[in-house]
C-alpha cells in the first residue's frame, strides 16, 4: 500500500512537472516574441511598423476566414521552414479552434509542396501542437 502511494505521488509530480514545462515552454516563446517585436518597434522606423500593421491586419476575416488565413499562414511557414512562424501560427490556430485534424491536414499540404526536407519541422510542429494540447 505505502508503495502504491508513493508511486502515485511520483506519477503526479511527474505529470505536475511536465504540464509546467510545457506552459513554460509556450508562454517563454509568446513573451520573448512580444518583447522583441516591441524592442524592434520602439526604432520607431515607419517601413517596419508599416509592415508589422499589415501583417496583421492580413489575418483578420474577409471574403477568407481567419481560421483559413491562418492555415494558409501555416503552410506557408512550414514550406519555408520557419520554426518561429510554425509556432506562431499553431497558437493562433489552436486559439481560433483549429482541430488536429486540420492541423495534420495542413501539414500534408505543406510536405507535397516543401517536400521531405519539412519533415525535421513537421515533428517539431508535432510536439508544440502538443503541447498546447496540454494547456487545457
């Protein structure tokens, strides 16, 4: 019995320490993004803060969804193989409801036009997905 307990006690901690890492891990990418962008846009540079303007407003609903704007945003990251721009769109797709399905969905459409070389980043978008999966 006192086994059982400890062994309880171990998984919980296990399991506890794990869902830490992995808010960690998501709120250190989201935090350290922020203060960039701020430490890029605080240049005050008019080119840049135009751009950071229409990026965003790229993604809001038109005669496109945002949830397809963000998958196209998406693929087009994982075809260019940005590991930053992978994450940051399947947060705002996890955020706006995407399933894993469409997220794996996506990801297919972005191996047939990258090709193999999107496989090392597909795992990685694999494990973030992952991890925000844990969140809930």
């Amino acid at each position: 019995m006192c086994l059982a307990l400890e062994l309880s006690k171990t998984i919980s901690k296990y399991i506890l320490t794990n869902i830490l890492l992995t808010m960690s891990s998501i709120s250190d990418f989201n935090e350290y993004r922020q203060r960039m962008n701020e430490v890029i846009l605080s240049g005050d540079n008019k080119v840049i803060k135009r751009f950071f303007s229409l990026d965003n407003q790229t993604y809001e609903d038109g005669a496109l969804s945002e949830v397809t704007k963000e998958l196209l945003g998406l693929v087009a990251s994982m075809v260019l193989r940005c590991d930053d721009c992978i994450k940051y769109h399947l947060g705002r797709c996890y955020e706006l409801g995407v399933t894993k399905e469409q997220i794996y969905e996506a990801s297919s459409v972005a191996l047939i036009v990258g090709g193999s070389i999107f496989i090392p980043h597909m795992r990685r978008a694999a494990e973030y997905w992952e991890e925000l999966e844990k969140m809930e």
